[in-house]
C-alpha cells in the first residue's frame, strides 16, 4: 500500500474551452533516413488526433487539480531557492506570485498547446520526450507563448498500440453483436482507458520538464538542467545534463512521486498480447514496485472523473531482485529519452501547420467510448 495518505479531488474545470491551437504531426514513413526527415500533418479525423488530445487534456487536468497546481508550486520554489544559492537569479517574477505564475503557465496551454508530433523515440519503452526550443519566447511570464516555447513528441509505436484499441472497440460497435464480440470489446476498452492513462501521465511529465524552462524565463538561454536533488530515486543523475556537462535531476519525475506515490512504470504481462498497455506499478522510494488497482487508473479517465493522490495499490510491494526473478520488464516509461537536433526541423515549418480547437465535452467523451472527435480548425 501507499505511504501516503489519499487526496480525493476533481479536475478544476478552470475554463469551458478543451484543447486550442492544436496541430499533430507525424513522422512521415517515407522519409526516414538521417538528413532526410521530414513530418506531415497527422488528419484531425483519425484516431491518432484524437486519442492523444484526449490524454493530453486528462494530463493536463491532472495538473489543474489542487495538488497538481500545489506540487507545480512547490517545485517552482525548490527551484528559484537552489538557483539562488548556485548564484543563478535566473527567476525574475516575484516569488510570492508563484501560484499566479503557475496558473498563466496551465492557461496559456489551453489556449495554446504545445508542438505535437508522432515520432521514432528509438525504445518503445519510452513513452515521450520534450524539447524547449530557443529564441522564440521572449521570457515574460505574462505572455508565456506555449507553441513558441516547446515541442512534445509521443511514441509512434506506443501510439499506434493505442489506436488499435480505441478503433476495435468502435469497430465492433459498428459490428454484429454477438456474447464473443462483447467479451472482446470489454477487452479492447480497458486497454483503451488504460492507454489514455497512459499518455496522461507521460503529457504531464513532459510538461513538468516544460515548466522549468518558464519559470526560469528561459535562464542561461533556455538550457538550464534540471537541478540533481529534483528527482526520484536516481532517475537522470546517471545522463549528462545539458550544462557544461554536469549531471541533472528528473522534474517530472520529482512531481510524479508527490502526486501518485512514486515514479510511473508499465511492467509486461506476459499473459496479455504484444498491444497491451502493460502494468501499472509505482516505485517507491525504496525501490519496491506497488501494482496499481485498475480502478484507480479508471477513476482518471472516466467521464466522472476522481483524482485520488497517490493511486491506490494493491498486493504486497516487489523488490528489484523480486521483478528480476519473476523477469517484470517495463514497456512503457517517462524517462529521459535523448535530445536529436533533428527535432527543430519542426521550427521551419509553422506556416505549414494545420491548428485546431476542440471543446471539452467532445475530449470528455473518449476515453468512455472511442469515437473520432470533432475538431474545429482555426488556421
């Protein structure tokens, strides 16, 4: 069980709108060679749209919660206060203010939201990663310019794992009924939930790593490294950080040990397919891997959704030694994955994006029952 006392919460609806200036690309297959990369726009009428603007509003509901927006509070202080002693006043909004700060940073993504686009992450393993690109925001917190600022990459295989799920349970909606194709259904919609968990929580990490770039205001020209003590166990200490060398500390998953109890980790089950979503666990600060009850995942992403910090777990806690023995790999993480120059070739092409708005109650509806979203395009 979790060392933690439980906080039941519900999303703050802070504003009527879903998701705005959204635009997805993807990888085109066509050109995948080194020199040769090259995106397109990922169709706001497929399931790939869809499926991560759903996950991406349920992670950033989970940061709009109370104890999201507290734990972002509390990690802006951390910072600005070990900057300070590291004579790096990189911080120049008042530190009183750092609620108002966090709440111009949770609004402007909304209104906003960050580059997107499908891609290669190298293992399947990690879910996504994030890029803080340089010299288009200015640094004022007032006029924080999320697409400006950052890119958020997903896990084209990790993706495509997810579509298969949400497109067989509206498939066989569309289908003949019969006691195998309910079975089969029930199946295909957990994975669905569960993946939509998933990707809402790898959205909130790469957001947390997103944070520090804004309450930074883009110190040391926007490549300022996670500090080492912002972590959870040693996740980051053992990769090179992008200052001078040194090594870094992990912010997103610093925010997932205070908010769930421990790091995020999906273990195989081996009982399950190839498509699977894996197995919930959190790490604690020991070490040990708590599974996490089903029902806890389901309360994220249901319609009526209950935030309950930390997740509630189940069954006795597992040792390292315990997850070699009975061979639990992870196939699913938010951990670092490394930074490729070739990402900013996203910076050249804007004016080629496609943007869209989707309103909450359409991103509502799909983790309960998968169906394409409409989206309004904007530009």
């Amino acid at each position: 069980m979790s060392q933690y006392p439980r906080r039941r919460t519900s999303p703050l609806r802070a504003t009527a709108n879903g998701i705005s200036m959204l635009s997805v690309s993807e990888l085109n297959p066509r050109f995948g060679e080194p020199g040769q990369r090259q995106y397109i726009t990922c169709p706001e009428n497929s399931w790939a749209f869809t499926d991560l603007a759903s996950a991406m509003n349920i992670g950033l509901e989970i940061l709009e919660s109370p104890p999201g927006r507290g734990v972002l509070v509390r990690l802006a202080s951390q910072l600005i206060e070990i900057w300070n002693v590291r004579h790096e006043p990189c911080f120049r909004g008042g530190p009183n203010q750092l609620a108002e700060h966090v709440n111009t940073f949770l609004s402007a993504i909304r209104n906003d939201f960050y580059t997107v686009a499908i891609d290669d992450l190298g293992s399947p393993a990690v879910l996504a990663a994030s890029d803080r690109r340089l010299g288009v925001w200015n640094g004022d917190l007032r006029s924080y310019s999320p697409k400006g600022h950052a890119i958020i990459l997903y896990n084209h295989r990790r993706v495509r794992d997810m579509v298969n799920a949400s497109a067989a349970v509206d498939r066989i909606d569309r289908g003949r009924d019969s006691s195998a194709a309910r079975a089969q259904r029930r199946k295909m919609l957990l994975r669905h939930k569960h993946f939509q968990f998933m990707f809402a929580t790898a959205t909130a990490h790469e957001i947390c790593h997103i944070f520090l770039g804004f309450i930074s205001q883009q110190g040391r020209h926007g490549r300022l490294a996670t500090p080492p003590s912002i972590t959870h166990l040693d996740y980051g200490r053992g990769q090179p950080g992008d200052i001078d060398g040194l090594a870094q500390g992990e912010s997103g998953r610093w925010v997932e040990s205070k908010l769930f109890g421990g790091s995020l980790e999906f273990y195989q089950d081996r009982d399950d397919d190839d498509g699977q979503p894996g197995v919930l666990y959190i790490l604690d600060s020991n070490e040990v891997a708590h599974k996490v009850r089903s029902q806890s995942i389901l309360d994220f992403v249901e319609l009526d959704r209950r935030f309950e910090f930390p997740l509630a777990t189940t069954g006795p806690g597992l040792t390292r030694r315990q997850r070699d023995q009975q061979q639990l790999y992870s196939i699913g993480s938010t951990q670092a994955a490394p930074y490729r120059a070739d990402y900013l070739l996203m910076r050249a092409r804007p004016e080629r994006m496609q943007f869209f708005n989707i309103s909450r109650q359409e991103l509502d509806s799909v983790p309960d029952r998968p169906r394409i979203v409409r989206a309004v395009r904007v530009a």
